[in-house]
C-alpha cells in the first residue's frame, strides 16, 4: 500500500502541474486489489476492461487517445481487434500491454505483430509489458518503452523513458531519456594472464573501472564473470568470499560501484602439449562429474533437494530453477558440475601454501 500511496501522490503533483494522465491496467494491475482501490485524482483517465477513444485537443491538434485494461491477469488472445477504428481527422494515439510476437523471459500476453499495428491506421502506439526497450518508424511509430530502473542483474544496462513529441504537422519524433539511479551489469574478466592472486584483483580492477566509465547511471551494480585459464583457478573458487571481499573493497575506492556477486568459470592451465593436468585431484573432478554427478540415484536426489527448496518459497522467489523443465534440468546440471569443482577447490592445496 506504501507504493500504491507514492503512485497516487506522483500522479497529483501532475495534475497540479496541469499534466493529465492516461493508463491502462497490465497483467500485474488486473491481478493487484491494491491498484484497483487506489484513489487517483481526476487528472488521471484509467481506461476500463471495454476499448474506449478519448478525445481532446492540444497545440490545436484534435487527438483521440484509445486504450484497453486487462480484465483478468491472463490474455492469451490479442486486443488488438477490440480497439476502436482511428478516428478520422484526428490523431490517433494507442496505448496496449502486449509482449507483441513474444520475448525471452516473458509470458505470451495479447499477442500482436507490429506489422499489424502499423496498418492500423493510427500515428502512434505506446506499448507496455516487455521490459526491454525497442523503438520502430515508420507510418505508424511503435514504441516499447522498457523500464526506467532495472531491479537486478537480468535486467541490466541503462534503462529510461521515451519523450514523444506530435509536431504541428502530426510527424511523430522519440527521445529516449535515461532515468536508471543504478545499472545493473554483468562484467567480464580473463584471468588468463595473471598467474598470482594480485595479478587477479588487479585484472578485476581494471574491468570495473572500464565499466565504470562506460556507465551513465549514479550508481553501478556489478555481477565478475571470471574467465581464463589461471594456476588460480581452484584457489579462487576456494577462497570466493576472500576475492569478494577485495573487488568490494577496490569497487568502494571507486565510488558508487557496488559487486554483487561473482561467478566463477576459470580453468586450470594445460600441460604442455594441450593435456590436461595429471594431478589425482583433477582426475576425480572428471570423475565426479562424468560417473557420479550422472548416476540416476544421485541426480534424482538433487533434484527433489532443489524441488522441494523451491516449493517452500513464496511463488515471486521460485524463478532460480528456470521456467520450465529444460531450463530446470540445466540448472541441475550446473549445480552438478559447480558442486564437484567445489569439493575439488577445497581437497586442492595451493604450490605456494605447500611450499
């Protein structure tokens, strides 16, 4: 209710400004009580479960605005057959939640082909639901706006809103806005060139501080993807937490730069000849991982470990394990391969330790 109130407190600051507001209900807002109570001023026009036009005039322009709630959570059927026709001598402005022909990560929701929405006859379309931006011109000018802050790290990169201006000859332009307070970012970093432990968190160094750079947003989230074949590689799994600790510590030095997690992909370096190791704690890494992490017995184990983990968290928190059951069984055979690689790093002893 908290978010409801600042939603409704926002929406009044526009209206003091003489800035009106037209919205429609998505998935999420179908589903919420909360939203379906909340009391917004009069400025605000949320557009019910039937397509309506409203019409009003700017600048001169005569504008008909159409738009569409979602009735229930769930819209396997496209809306677009339901909205009004353009109406004629007017500028015809279209706001729809769609995930269009679909995306990555996303539900199919009123689906919708954008070469339908350009033959529909109106000048603009606002659309919604797919939090990655996209921007199509043409006759019709097709707008997905995104998001303007990611929340985490699979929602990365700069985010913003889109200024759409109707010129006095009714031409349409669009001018992305960055907004993001904070980034979201995975960061790259070859460890194939550093052989001892400072040479490590001077590689890490070196790439938050290029993504840094790069970075238009206040504040930088970044996730390390460790790479490379390094004599560090079972060290630095070993002794995660430690090498965190020292890239939060470098990241702080740099101001507004936060780690929020590293994941490790590093290798140990071949013998000469491009034969791996002939270490014995190697030879059981390959074996865990090829003749035990393959038993049907220990898979079906950690599988119902992960099953019933998952089960006992709340329905929001159960995306770890993927969205069905070939992103499930992937996650199975990562947890597998990083669980060995884990025992192995804490059996392996470090030359320089040994020494």
């Amino acid at each position: 209710m908290k978010t409801a109130r600042f939603l409704a407190a926002q929406m009044q600051r526009l209206g003091q400004a003489g800035i009106a507001v037209y919205t429609i209900r998505g998935n999420h807002d179908a589903l919420s009580r909360i939203t379906q109570e909340l009391i917004l001023p009069p400025t605000v026009k949320v557009y019910s479960g039937r397509a309506e036009a409203v019409e009003i005039e700017r600048g001169g322009l005569a504008i008909a605005i159409h738009g569409l709630s979602f009735a229930r959570p769930q819209a396997p059927e496209g809306l677009l057959p339901k909205y009004r026709p353009p109406l004629p001598d007017r500028v015809n402005i279209g706001i729809m939640h769609t995930s269009l022909d679909g995306a990555p990560g996303h539900d199919v929701y009123a689906p919708c082909s954008l070469a339908d929405l350009q033959a529909s006859g109106f000048d603009y379309w606002a659309l919604g639901h797919v939090h990655q931006r996209s921007q199509h011109d043409g006759r019709t000018t097709v707008v997905m706006p995104g998001m303007p802050q990611g929340r985490d790290i699979n929602e990365g990169g700069p985010k913003s809103v889109s200024l759409v201006t109707v010129h006095d000859d009714r031409r349409i332009s669009v001018e992305e806005r960055p907004t993001s307070i904070a980034e979201f970012g995975r960061v790259a970093v070859d460890l194939s060139e550093a052989p001892s432990w400072f040479d490590a968190v001077e590689a890490i160094d070196k790439a938050v501080s290029h993504a840094r750079t790069r970075s238009s947003a206040d504040h930088l989230v970044a996730r390390l993807m460790l790479t490379g074949r390094t004599p560090l590689s079972w060290r630095i799994r070993r002794d995660r937490d430690l090498l965190l600790a020292e890239a939060e510590q470098r990241a702080e030095g740099l101001g507004r730069t936060w780690i929020e997690k590293i994941d490790i992909a590093t290798e140990p370096p071949l013998e000469a000849g491009g034969q791996a190791s002939a270490d014995p704690l190697i030879e059981l890494d390959a074996l865990m991982r090829d003749d035990v992490a393959n038993r049907h017995g220990t898979r079906e184990e950690i599988r119902q470990m992960v099953k019933d983990l998952r089960d006992e968290l709340p329905a929001e928190s159960r995306g770890f394990s993927g969205a069905d059951e070939t992103e499930f069984e992937a996650y199975v055979d990562r947890l597998l391969a990083e669980g060995s690689s884990d025992v192995i790093a804490r059996l392996k002893t470090d030359g320089a330790e040994a020494n």
